[in-house]
C-alpha cells in the first residue's frame, strides 16, 4: 500500500485544540493547523493509525475526500454522485454508513442530507456495479462523514468509526458521567504531574483519576479499544497497525510518583468506579475512598484537585450557591497549598466559592457551557472576602 502524505482532520471539543494539537506535534505530525474544535495536520497512514490509537483529546480523527459548494439537497446528490469514484475507494460488497454535522442555513435537516448522500453512493454503485452496498448505520465497514458549513460541503471518511471517548475500559456509568476525551483534557490543561499528589473528591464513576493514571503511566487510551473504523477499510495494513499497538516504550520512572485518590460519597456510586479501574488495570494505581468531601482531610499538605462537582440541574439555585460557598469555605481550611481546578456550568453559584481563579477556561460538558477554573490555596486564602 503506498504510504503517501496525507491531509487529515482530528476533531476534538472546545477549548482543547491547543492541547490536541501539541498532542499531534508530539506524535510527528505536520503542517498542523488549528480551528474550532478541530486540528488539521498532515501525515502518512502510519500517523493515521497512531493518531486514532494515542490522542487522548481527539473525538474522532476524519480522512477528508471531497470539498465542494452546494446550493440544495438535490444538488448535494448530483454531487457525490458524480463528482467521486467511489468504486475506487471501497466495493459494493462492503456496507456503509453516513454521518453529519450541519450547521447551515440553506441545509435545514441534516438528517434528509445524510438520506441524499446514502441515496448518491448506492446509486452511482447500482449504475456502476450493477449491484449496491448496503446501510448498516450500527457497524459499518465504511463511515463517511458529511460537513456542511452555510454551503460547504466535504466528505470524509471517519478513520476512528466509534468516538475514540468511547474508550473501552468504562463497563459502569453514574448519573452523570464526565466524557473521557474531556477528562483528560482537564488533567492535562491543569498541568498536573504524576510527581504531584492528585485528588478528584466527587470523582463519580472514576473517570478524572482513570485518566490522570493513563497519562501518568503512558498508556496509550486506544489500548482498550476492541476496532476502530479504519480496520475494515479494504486498504487496512494489519502489519503496520499490529507495530503500532506492539511498540513498547520505556517505561516510565514510578518512583517518584505521588498518589492519584477519587473519593464519593455514594458508595453505589464508588463501587462503579472500582470496576471501571479495574477494568482498566489501574487499581493498583489510584486510591478509592468512600466519603464526604466536607469531613475529609487530605493526607499531604500539597498537591491538585481536578473535579467536577453537581451542576445544579435537579438541585434548587439557592442550595447550590449554598454548595459553593461551603466547597470554598472547606478549599480554604484544609487545601492550603494545593491547587484546585473546578469545571462548572453554573456560573453565577461559582461566584460564591469566595475566591479569585487563577485562570478561567472555556469548555463544553457534553451541550453545557461550562468554565474550568483554577485556584490557587494559600495560607491568604482564608482571610479572603467571599467574591
């Protein structure tokens, strides 16, 4: 299969793209280029297989075939019908499936797009072939990716098929679970090192702690991963992935590492959390406690807290600011010398942690707009006027 350079799309969320582009420039990628929620680079179909098997920040990584302007629907089809030769790029024996991300105004519904693209492929194979590929939107060979901007349309093929926060390890979920591709992110716009003690104390099903300990170890996130979408492409170089997946690194000093800790106050809750560690081999590696974050006391007297406490969606505005305030008042008694990083949507009982962030960063919890912000625990702290 011939190697050639490639120009490829790793999308990720918002507010991450200057982490999952340093991310790319570490696994050698070039020509890297970031946008909004998104970081073109370029590379071979080596970085390809790496990319989806190492990133932990990207959602998806996408192989772009064709960028056009379309005016309607009906037009979207004559398109894909005759700009491509999809004969080419894979046969009527294997099945498919589209996938579509709108945001336009002259393409009102992305789902009767995604129809006029199907109904494009399968006709220009039945008239082609004499026979067509069939749908299978649950597990198909090939999933093409369609993104229309106003009136700009480009195909891609999705080289990760499922997105890659669909890690592998997470068999049980809590209510509300924090998507893996985020959670990293955070640790690792936190700046937090395997060398410094970390706390999630409403760690929830696990995933904070899970995915400071991948980072810390060097574990690549694909390593769960049961198939990604490239492994049924009819090109699929199954040497070249295999020595990917196969490369052994130098394992990292542990020596000097402190210890990663999630703490729950509900034991169900907890008890997720221990089968998602498990399930991931780290339970040798990160600490579980059953408690309450406003009774617990931190063993050391320095180190991060990485967390993302109750949003407030079934709780009253007035027992969440009620919250906040206690969560600062506790941050300030027994935190001195840590630093603490809270994600949150509800900005305005934020304000009542009663201390000034650091840093304040953008990001998206799932539709949630939400700030992720830093602070600073000094011995000062305590006297601060509540903001």
């Amino acid at each position: 299969m011939a190697n050639h350079e490639l120009t490829l799309v790793a999308k990720t969320f918002y507010g991450l793209e200057d982490i999952l582009a340093k991310e790319l420039e570490n696994l050698g990628a070039t020509n890297i280029r970031k946008a909004n929620r998104a970081v073109y680079f370029n590379g071979d179909t080596q970085l390809m297989y790496m990319a989806n098997y190492h990133l932990r920040t990207a959602i998806s990584i996408l192989k772009p075939i064709d960028t056009f302007e379309s005016h309607d629907e009906n037009d979207l089809y004559q398109q894909v019908k005759n700009r491509i030769e999809w004969h080419t790029l894979f046969s009527n024996k294997h099945t498919f499936s589209v996938e579509a991300t709108v945001h336009s105004s002259v393409f009102r519904h992305s789902q009767y797009a995604i129809f006029r693209v199907k109904d494009a492929i399968v006709d220009y194979f039945r008239e082609k072939t004499g026979k067509r590929p069939y749908i299978d939107t649950e597990n198909p060979n090939i999933l093409i990716n369609l993104h229309i901007a106003e009136r700009q349309c480009t195909l891609s093929f999705n080289s990760s098929g499922e997105p890659l926060f669909k890690r592998g390890y997470r068999i049980a979920t809590s209510a509300a679970p924090l998507n893996e591709v985020l959670a990293a992110g955070m640790v690792m716009l936190s700046g937090w090192q395997p060398t410094q003690n970390l706390i999630d104390p409403m760690c929830g099903s696990g995933t904070i702690p899970i995915e400071a300990a991948l980072i810390a170890h060097q574990l690549p996130p694909g390593i769960f991963r049961k198939k990604f979408g490239f492994e049924t492409w009819p090109d699929f170089d199954a040497q070249l992935f295999e020595k990917i997946t196969k490369d052994e690194k130098e394992e990292p000093d542990t020596s000097k590492f402190c210890s990663i800790i999630g703490m729950d106050i509900d034991e169900n809750t907890l008890t997720k959390a221990r089968l998602n560690i498990k399930n991931a081999f780290l339970h040798s590696y990160i600490h579980l406690k059953h408690g309450d974050f406003f009774e617990y006391v931190p063993p050391f007297r320095e180190g991060v807290v990485i967390t993302n406490p109750p949003y407030g969606k079934r709780i009253k505005n007035d027992d969440m600011i009620s919250f906040y305030k206690r969560l600062g008042d506790k941050l300030k008694k027994d935190y001195t010398g840590f630093q603490v990083w809270i994600i949150s949507n509800n900005l305005q009982a934020m304000k009542h942690i009663g201390l000034h962030p650091a840093k304040k960063i953008k990001l998206y919890n799932g539709p949630d707009v939400c700030t992720f912000n830093c602070y600073n625990i000094y011995e000062g702290s305590k006297k601060q006027t509540k903001q």
